[in-house]
C-alpha cells in the first residue's frame, strides 16, 4: 500500500490510510508487538474521530489527544498557510501518557504563502480539498462545537496577547 515515496521509511498505514513513521524507538528496536500497539492506537484514535459519539469529551476523540497542543497546532498551521502541515505532521505520545501531543511545527518551507499549490487568501487549509486523509478529519472535527469554540477562544486568547 506504500508508495515509491514511502518505500524506505519505516511506515505504517492506518485503517483510514494515513502514513505513520515512527521515529522513536528506532526501527531496528521497534519489535512487532510494539509496531502492532502504534498501529491499534493510531486506529482507534480514527475510529473514535469518526464515531457517532466522537463529541463525548469522555468517550470520543478528545480523550486521547492533548486539547491544547492540538488547537494551537492547528491555530499555527493556518496562520502560517503551511500546506505541508496536513501530510506532514510531529506528533508524539509518550510510552506513559495515554494522549497525542501536537507539535512541534516544523517542515514550514512551503508554508507563509510560499506555495503556488493553494490560494490561502480565502479558505482554510482545512477545507483545502487536495485529496489528503487529514482533511475529511479536520472537517469532521469542526463540527464539533468544542473545537469551533476552542479554536475561536485560544485565538482571542492570542490577539490578547
């Protein structure tokens, strides 16, 4: 299911094909099982973001990412029109934490409307329609009222700054 792009980095693809490449353990310390662990926490993160009870700060998607880290990721990334930013993200869990930390931004060389792939004037990256897994995510995150209202919040938060 790799492509050409892929064929030497140590990915694994989810249920709902998004490429992850594990940096740490490095793969030549990384046994099977562990690989199998990544891959049932990456799937079950999907499977609750697409839940019908995804909302549910308890039970859905929220109880296993890092709120913050996750708004002012996103915060970041459509300020600086990093197109990049939805194919290639760091994020990491610690092997003692049960959530997903966002950050830090990085890989921001077609970002700042440096790229002649999107026009950032009008849209959000979010709804950029280029095909990526990451996108029908996003979408699907913003209905949920949280996140329009915490992504709003943090915002307000900023300018205040």
């Amino acid at each position: 299911m790799t492509d050409d792009i892929h064929k030497d980095e140590p990915y694994i693809v989810t249920e709902r094909n998004f490429y992850v490449n594990i940096k740490n353990p490095d793969d030549e310390n990384l046994s099977g099982i562990k690989k199998q662990e990544i891959i049932d926490w990456c799937n079950l993160l999907s499977s609750l973001i697409w839940s019908k009870d995804y909302q549910n700060p308890i039970s859905g998607y929220r109880s296993m990412i890092d709120e913050k880290s996750f708004i002012d990721w996103y915060i970041a990334t459509e300020l600086t029109g990093n197109i990049d930013a939805f194919s290639s993200i760091y994020v990491y869990k610690d092997i003692d934490q049960s959530v997903l930390y966002f950050g830090p931004l990085w890989d921001e060389d077609i970002g700042y409307n440096n790229s002649s792939e999107y026009d950032l004037e009008t849209n959000l990256l979010a709804y950029a329609k280029r095909g990526h897994p990451l996108e029908a995510t996003l979408e699907r995150i913003w209905e949920d009222p949280w996140f329009a209202k915490s992504v709003n919040n943090r915002w307000n938060e900023l300018l205040d700054m």
